[in-house]
C-alpha cells in the first residue's frame, strides 16, 4: 500500500459523502426515526429532492424507509440501519482525522 492510501480520505464514505444525504443521515443519527416532513425540513430541501436522496441511502442498506398512516393520512418515516449508523461514525472519524491533520 502506497503512502496515499493510508490518508484518511480513503476511509470517506462515497455514499455520505454528498452534502445533501450527509445532512440527512446527520439529522437521522441522533433518533431512532423521523418523519419524512420533519427531515425535508431540518435539511431544507424539496420533498422530491429527499425522496431521491433517501432512496440513494436505502440502495445502500444505510436508511430504512417505512410507510403507514396516521388516522387516513398517508406518512413516511426514515431511520438510520446499524449498517448507516457505522457507516456514518466512520465518515466522521476519517472527516475529524483530516481536519486534524494541520493541527
């Protein structure tokens, strides 16, 4: 292995990486799930632009995404997988690792 491949931005998950589904599994990390209003809100994007993305994630086993009712109204829940949940915290090792580096 070449000096270059041990840089921690080789341990940066391609997935997460985007800004918008980084936000996303961000905002999923601190509950058990959340619905898909409050997510499109805290991450201040488009219902179709979360629907994409989310779909990217769960393409990858990192979000479950449930659906179901409250009373007759149709809703949409999101969680993070535990496969999503280390996915996530290596993203940030490897993003603190690099932010340290010029320490």
């Amino acid at each position: 292995m070449s000096s270059d491949q041990r840089h921690a931005r080789h341990q940066l998950d391609e997935v997460i990486h985007a800004p918008i589904r980084f936000s996303i599994v961000a905002a999923l990390a601190g509950v058990d799930e959340a619905e898909f209003a409050h997510v499109r809100d805290v991450v201040e994007i488009s219902d179709s632009a979360l629907s994409k993305q989310s779909t990217q994630l769960e393409v990858a086993g990192y979000v479950k995404i449930r659906k179901g009712y409250v009373g007759k109204r149709p809703r949409t829940w999101l969680s993070l997988t535990s496969a999503g949940r280390a996915a996530f915290d290596r993203h940030l090792e490897a993003l603190s690792e690099i932010a340290d580096m010029g320490s």
